[in-house]
C-alpha cells in the first residue's frame, strides 16, 4: 500500500512538474514527494494511537523539508506539493487525489473549537502559492484558488476564486452568471463612496454660502 501510494504521488510530480526528468529524480529531490511519505508513516502511527511518535515523524518532516502536515490530516494518493516550502496542512484537513498544492498555502482553522475545523479540498483542484484556506469549508473538484487568496466559505466545484476575502471570477472558465452567486459588497468601497458623496454635499453647501455672502 505505502509503494503504491508513493507511485501515484511519483505519478502527480511528473504529470503536472514540466522541469521533472524523471522518476527516480523525483523520489530522490522533490521535497513535496518526501513529505507526502513522511506523512504516511506519521499517519499510520497515529491511527496506532501512537501521537507522540507520529508527531515527531511530523516535526522530523517539517525541518527536512519545510512542510508541517499534521498526522492526522487526511491526503489522497496522487497530490502533488510543488517546491512546498512553507506548506501547512492541519489536523482534520482532507485533500482529494490530483490537487496540486503551490508554496505557502495553509489549510487551516479559525479557531479553538473542537471536531471539523479544516477544510475539505476536493479532487483535482489547484490551491495557488500563498492562498489560506480557512476553517471547516469545502473546495470543491476542479476548483483553482488564486495566488494570495483567503478563502473562508465553500468553493464551487469547477470555479475560480481570487482576492481577499475570496470571491468567485469564473466557473467552468467563464464569467456568465457568476455575480449570482456570491456577494460582491465591499465595505471599504462603499464607506469611501459615502465619503466622497458627504464631501460634495459640503463643497455644495460651502459654495452657496459664498454666493450668498
């Protein structure tokens, strides 16, 4: 089962890395490969109910390669981490076969509560170099999260979220409908338009006294 989990992990770098040259160059330096291994280990040791020595696989891993991805989270055959560095993937995360993980990004929580509290990415999606994807939300297949993005509610299967908070600018690769599903308010933007509309008001309310002087 470890062999074969490694192969599809193998599989992942090779079919979405155009810089690999092969496989045993993957195994041997991709540090993203070396984690999802590392992670195997630390996951099997862990539903041991051995923790403690799972965490230390888990810390081992972290200094080697500088991706932290708790034991306990859950990660399919077949993702890839690419270069990884900075990679944070939390206790009760899950990650579908095919996702493509980019440098920086954390699959995190929001909070102290207990159960649920990381996200849920589905198959084939691509989470972009320094999105955080927050709390117990769902992303779902094919998604692609944007570079630097903060997502902190469910993703569409198909769909393409960018900005921070995150917002939905494609789904399927097209704009058409997307304004229906998603709230576009801004605060920033609309207490600045309530600014500027009082500023006219006086320039008006100046301008009057002045003639009327």
């Amino acid at each position: 089962m470890f062999f074969k989990r490694l192969r599809a992990d193998i599989a992942a770098a090779m079919e979405n890395d155009p810089a690999a040259r092969s496989k045993f160059e993957v195994w041997l330096t991709y540090a993203g490969v070396k984690a999802l291994s590392h992670h195997r280990l630390a996951n099997r040791l862990y539903k041991m109910n051995l923790k403690l020595l799972a965490r230390a696989v888990s810390q081992f891993s972290r200094r080697r390669t500088g991706i932290e991805i708790h034991p306990a989270a859950v990660i399919a055959p077949g993702v890839f981490i690419d270069h990884g560095m900075g990679v944070v993937i939390g206790e009760t995360a899950e990650v579908g076969a095919g996702t493509v993980i980019y440098q920086g990004v954390t699959l995190g929580g929001t909070g102290k509560q207990g159960g649920k509290r990381h996200p849920t990415v589905g198959e084939h999606c691509v989470i972009s170099a320094g999105a955080k994807v927050l709390g117990d939300i769902t992303i779902g297949d094919w998604a692609k999260v944007g570079a630097g993005a903060v997502v902190l509610r469910d993703v569409p299967p198909h769909a393409t979220v960018v900005g921070v908070p995150a917002r939905v600018v494609r789904i399927r690769g097209s704009k058409e409908g997307v304004d229906l599903c998603q709230d576009n308010s801004d605060p920033v933007r609309d207490e600045l338009c309530s600014l500027r509309e009082r500023m006219f008001a006086i320039e008006e309310k100046l301008k009057e006294l002045k003639e009327g002087e």
